[in-house]
C-alpha cells in the first residue's frame, strides 16, 4: 500500500473522533476545523514515524494537542494560565480520595439510576463545565475510550496523574450530574435530620 | 475464598471498569463486588454513570462535510508534492 493509501486506511477513519477533541480544546468550529486540517497535515508528513499496529487514534489526538497548546502559548499571556492552573489546583486539593461515591448520592440514589433520566445535552454541558485538565482526562477516556497509557502519552503525564485526574474529574462530574438531578427532580433528596 | 477487602475493591473500582487491570486482578475485584453488599451499589453506581456518559458521546458533533473534503484535497496535494 502506497503512503496515501496507508493513511487513508489507518488515519482518517478517525477523523469525526479528532474534530470532536479539537473542538473541546478550542471551543470553536472554525479553530476546531484549521486545527484538525493542521493534524492531519502534519500527521501525513510525519507518517514514516507511525507505528503500524498502534492506535492511530492517539498518535492523532497528540499531535493535535500539541498544535494547540503552541498556538495558544503564542496567543494568551502566561499570567492568565498560571493563575488559572493555580485555582484548579487549590479546588482538587480540597477532595477526599477515599471512594468514588459522595455522600449525598450514596444516601439518595445509591445505586444512580438518576444517571439514566439525565438529558445528553446536560451531560455534555457538565464535561464542558470541568477544569481543563479534568476535562480532557474524562473526554478521553470516557467518550474517546482510549486506555490509561494512551491519554499518558497524547496529555504528557504520567499513567498515575492520569488516574488521579480520571479520579478527580468524574467525582466533579458526577456531584454536578446529581445537583442537575434534583434540580429536575429526578431524584427526590432525603429531608436533613434535625 | 475472597481476599479482597473493600478498600481495595472501591481504590481499584474505575481500573477494573476502565479494563486496566491484569484478567486475575480483574477477577478478583469482580468477585469482591459479587458477594459484597456494601460496595456492589458502587459498582452499579459508576457503572451507570459511565454508560450515560458512553450514551451522551453519541450525541457528539460528526467532522462537517466541507472539513472532510477540503482534507481531501489538501491531501492529494501533499501526496503529488511528496511523490514529485
């Protein structure tokens, strides 16, 4: 099979899966579309250093990430991310990793089958709402399916932060889903003792 | 004879929903979860959560058309610029 074929074959089947991330990372249509033109550019030119076999998927999703990090390096001034990381950072460490549950679903809705009412759209919305790197933990492995060492390589982070984040960003995810929940009044929370 | 102990079952509950764990450790969460009635609601719990957020990622925005074939083209460019 010829270079072109070999990447059509391998590469661009994953072309809806590199679009979706792009638009998450940069939250508009029209970025999402010149950064996935600009990944799958790159990623042609650089096919020689593919390893048939591998996931292509995240070998894409690495090259389209890196592609956005360098532009917005260039774009937005360093103050405004180094505060923003602080702020994540000071929220993550306020949570307990003892288990996954949270105290007022494990009384209300132990079992969640409030997670089964919950529109797509609010669930989506929720993901949107986390901190980046949450986010981005939680998109891959949960919407993108890819494996623990494989969103190590496309974040550049070990395969524990990449757990611990997993971790933390689905215990976020799942307090805002139940807060949706009884708002909608799908789960009726139990009055407070007292 | 089970040996896991319920905190080794919840610390390691997202690994074995995420298929991260060698088949033998695998089978011995999936034991715990089996005859333990405290920590089997955990498992139902995020195992419910992940199948929304699974049924929510079907609901994703597919590449536009227009994306699909501009690549299209800007790959048969590079390709006659590589083959030259």
């Amino acid at each position: 099979m010829d270079r072109k074929s070999s990447f059509e074959a391998e590469a661009l089947p994953h072309l809806d899966a590199v679009y979706r991330f792009a638009l998450r990372l940069s939250g508009s249509p029209a970025d999402a579309e010149d950064l996935v033109q600009e990944t799958f550019l790159r990623a042609f030119r650089a096919w020689e250093q593919y390893t048939p076999g591998t996931r292509a998927k995240s070998w894409l999703f690495t090259i389209c990430r890196n592609i956005f990090l360098r532009q917005r390096e260039r774009s937005v001034r360093h103050d405004e991310i180094v505060l923003k990381a602080a702020g994540s950072a000071r929220k993550a460490g306020t949570e307990s990793t003892e288990d996954p549950l949270f105290a007022s679903a494990s009384v209300d809705d132990p079992e969640g089958n409030f997670f089964r009412e919950l529109v797509d759209d609010s669930i989506l919305a929720a993901i949107d709402e986390l901190p980046d790197e949450f986010r981005d933990a939680v998109l891959l492995s949960d919407l993108e399916g890819l494996s623990y060492a494989e969103i190590a390589q496309v974040l550049d982070i070990p395969v524990g932060t990449v757990k611990s984040r997993l971790f933390r960003g689905r215990r976020q995810l799942q307090e805002k889903l139940y807060a949706y929940a009884v708002d909608y009044g799908y789960i009726k929370p139990r009055a407070k003792h007292g | 004879m089970d040996r896991t102990t319920c905190r080794e079952a919840v610390a390691r509950l997202y690994e074995y929903l995420d298929g991260e764990l060698s088949p033998e450790a695998a089978e011995a969460v999936r034991r715990h979860f089996e005859i333990c009635k405290q920590c089997y609601p955990q498992l139902c719990f995020c195992q419910a959560f992940q199948e929304a957020l699974r049924r929510a990622a079907r609901g994703l925005p597919c590449a536009p058309e227009h994306l699909r074939a501009r690549l299209a083209a800007l790959l048969r460019d590079e390709a006659a610029r590589h083959d030259a």
